[in-house]
C-alpha cells in the first residue's frame, strides 16, 4: 500500500506528469478516433451485421479495436497491421542476413528497421484496406437488409483504401510517441485502451439479454474464475528463475573491490503479452485473403470462425511458437555471457564466455516452455470455461492478459521514473517498493 501511495504521488514531479498527461492525451484522442465514421458507409448497419457475429472472430477484433469496426471507423484496422509488419521484420531478421545485421548495429540499425517496419505497415494497411472495402460492398448486398455502403464503386474502395490506411498511419505514430514521450509501450497501451472500453459495453449487454434470467451462481462462478485468472497471471508475470552470479575481486591500491553475489533474473513470461498479440494478428489474414476471393481461404476462415477445438488448438500452438520466437530475437544469452565476462562476473561452476552463455540458452529454453504452456492456457481455457456456462462476453483470457499485463508494465516503468529521481515518497522510510521486472544488471 505505500508502494502504491507512492506511486499515485507521481504528479510531484513534473517530467513524470507531463509524461503521463501526454499519454493520457495521446489516448483520448485515439478514442475519439473511434466514433469518426469511414465515408459512404452506414454505421448502423455494420452495427447489426456484428452483433450478428456475437462470439465469432469478428466480434473478437472488434474488442481488441474498441468498437472501431462496428463503426467502420477511420481507425478500423487498428494498430494490427503495425504488428504484423513487425513480425515480417523479426522473421526477415533470422533469416536475410542484412536485417539481421541492422540489428547488430545499435541504435542505427535499429532506426533503419523501424523505417522499414512502417514501410510495411503501409503497404499491408492498403492492402487490408482494399480487402475490407470490397468486404464490405459484398455485405450490402447479400449479407444485410439494410445496404452497408451506399454507394459502391472504384470511387468508394478508393477513399476507403485511403481513410482506413491514414488512419492506421495515425495509429502508429500515436504509438510510437507515446513510447518516447509518454510512460509504457505506446503500442500495448492502445490495445489496453481498445480492450478496457469494451468490457463495460460487453457487461452490459449480458444483463441486458438475460434481464429476468439472471443465475446469481453463474454470476458468482464467472466472478471467481475472473480473480483466479487474474491472479495466475499476476504469479506468472512477477515469476522469474534466480541464476547466482559471483563477481572476482580484484585489488586497486589498498583497496579491494568485487567478491560480491548477486542473481541473474530470468522471467519465466520474457515475451510478455506479444505472442497473443502476434497470434490475433495472424488469424486475420485469412479473412483478408477470402476477401479477395484467394482458393481455399473461405475454408479457412470458417474453420477460424467456428471457434471450436480446432481453432483453439491452432490458437495455442500459435502462442507457443511466438513465445519462444519473441524470446529467442529479445534475449541473446552470447551478449548477456559476454556483458557478465566484462565485469569479470561468473556463474557458479560454469565457465566464462560460451559455456556460461550455453548455461544460459538452457536455462531460458526450460522455463519458456512453463512461460509458453501458461500463457497458452490463459488464452484458451477462459473462452472455453465461458462456451460452457454460455456466458456471450467479447472477452477472454487474451484479453485478461494483456490488460494485467500492460497494467504491471505501466506500474513498473513508473515506479523506474520515481527511483531514478530518488523520489523520497516512495524512497523514504517505511515505503515498500514494487517488484519490478527489470532486465539484468550483467
């Protein structure tokens, strides 16, 4: 609680406030993004044409946009496309030797890669755009009463191509300046916010269709099993293995320096939130491809729509993948051996340089394959627990997690902010610190 104290006090320093007032600000103005309807179509209309979809795929992007598909807002395709075009680039990087090179050359090379990343945010942006334009006009004629675009044409895919990929564009940048400017990753805390806006919503609507049904245990069963997941997830986000490191001593003049212990952290979730993300991004293709009428993708969305063990298998692998994708690009154990031999620091019982970064592949390989398995089973198991009781929610152990997940991240970087300047309110005495996830010293 003093810990928590402190961190509310956040707006006694003012680099800090204006961070978080900049966020704040960057965030509202993407949710009055939402409501600014793409031109020449009828928001009604693809209203009722997505709760018709209630519990398919389509109702799943429409949470992580925050409604902005049912508006067929500027912001329809969300930041998605910016996270697909990063996976582009990550894999590019294991397997085309120039990017992978950029990323060897620090921050240089990491700028020339994200140039690219939004060269490839475009170019996928324009081609979704051209997919959900021609989406759309087959909807107003074969789908729905009520005709969804109202006038249908080279001129309407046109505008639509430019309004939604300018609006993705937007999106992007906001991101990107939150990163910079504001506290926490801009790109999490858009999804956190699209997330977030949608459960009252979704709460809402379950009273509302069963007013007078109302089973106070179903009530109290999916209560609980909420709190069990969140707190799962709050023990596997803080969750990390303690690798012992001894540093040499060593003498300069009459004084001794070193002979030290310490721990190396290593978290059992190191890719975070990223791989349901990554996976969610995924599963959109086909429907993009079925919207251009490619062989074979109509099959495979329908298989994803139905949401049945299939897709959730599927789902799940997807995860796995990622989570061991994501930690193999963010987490280097050569560079962390090599950081560990320049401070003339050891594993105990292991030798410096290539076994100590061997100890340290091993080591991370193991506990990814817990961190995987976890979060793989707080993605599926909800959405399945909630087909079971019936319960027609948007949202599930995805978004459970991203939520929690972006909420310890912001936590965590404000509570850097406030030790770096030495913040007695949470320095002082009797203030009790929160156990951040800080990437090792070494």
């Amino acid at each position: 609680m003093a810990s928590l104290a402190g961190i509310t006090n956040f707006h006694k320093i003012p680099e800090l406030r204006r961070r978080v007032i900049f966020t704040l600000v960057m965030l509202a103005v993407y949710r009055v993004g939402v409501f600014v309807t793409t031109p020449g179509v009828d928001r009604n209309a693809m209203r009722q044409y997505v709760a018709k979809q209630s519990g398919g795929l389509l109702s799943f992007f429409n949470m992580f946009s925050g409604g902005a598909l049912e508006n067929l807002s500027i912001f329809a395709l969300g930041i998605m496309p910016y996270i697909s075009a990063s996976i582009i680039m990550q894999l590019m990087g294991m397997v085309y030797k120039p990017i992978d090179e950029l990323r060897k050359e620090g921050e240089q090379g990491r700028r020339r890669i994200d140039q690219y990343t939004r060269y490839g945010t475009v170019a996928l942006s324009l081609f979704q755009a051209f997919s959900i334009a021609k989406m759309l006009e087959g909807l107003s004629s074969s789908e729905t009463g009520a005709g969804i675009v109202n006038h249908p044409g080279i001129g309407f895919q046109l505008m639509t191509v430019i309004t939604l990929t300018t609006g993705t564009a937007f999106l992007m940048w906001i991101g990107e300046q939150i990163t910079e400017r504001g506290v926490s990753n801009g790109v999490s805390l858009l999804i956190f916010a699209s997330i977030v806006t949608r459960i009252p919503e979704e709460i809402g609507n379950y009273f509302a269709q069963n007013a007078g049904d109302l089973q106070p245990l179903t009530m109290a069963a999916i209560v609980a099993f909420i709190v069990f997941v969140i707190a799962v997830i709050a023990f596997f986000e803080n969750g990390r293995r303690q690798i012992p490191i001894v540093y040499s001593r060593r003498q300069v003049g009459r004084r001794v320096y070193g002979g030290q212990t310490a721990h190396l952290p290593l978290k059992v979730n190191t890719s975070g939130t990223i791989p349901p993300i990554f996976a969610s991004s995924l599963l959109m293709f086909p429907q993009t491809l079925a919207n251009m009428n490619v062989p074979g993708a109509e099959q495979i969305q329908a298989i994803i729509n139905r949401g049945d063990w299939v897709f959730n298998t599927g789902y799940a692998l997807l995860i796995i993948f990622f989570c061991f994708f994501y930690t193999n690009v963010t987490f280097q154990p050569v560079d962390v051996a090599e950081n560990l031999k320049k401070q003339q620091a050891n594993i105990p019982g292991i030798r410096p340089g290539k076994q100590t970064a061997d100890y340290i592949h091993r080591v991370i390989q193991r506990i990814t394959v817990g961190g995987a398995l976890y979060v793989a089973a707080v993605c599926v198991v909800p959405s399945i627990v909630g087909n079971l009781l019936r319960v027609p929610f948007g949202f599930g152990g995805t978004s459970l997690m991203i939520v929690v997940g972006v909420a310890l991240d912001t936590v965590n970087q404000l509570e850097a902010h406030l030790i770096t300047r030495s913040y007695e309110g949470l320095t002082g005495p009797g203030a009790t610190r929160i156990r951040g996830r800080r990437l090792p010293e070494a």
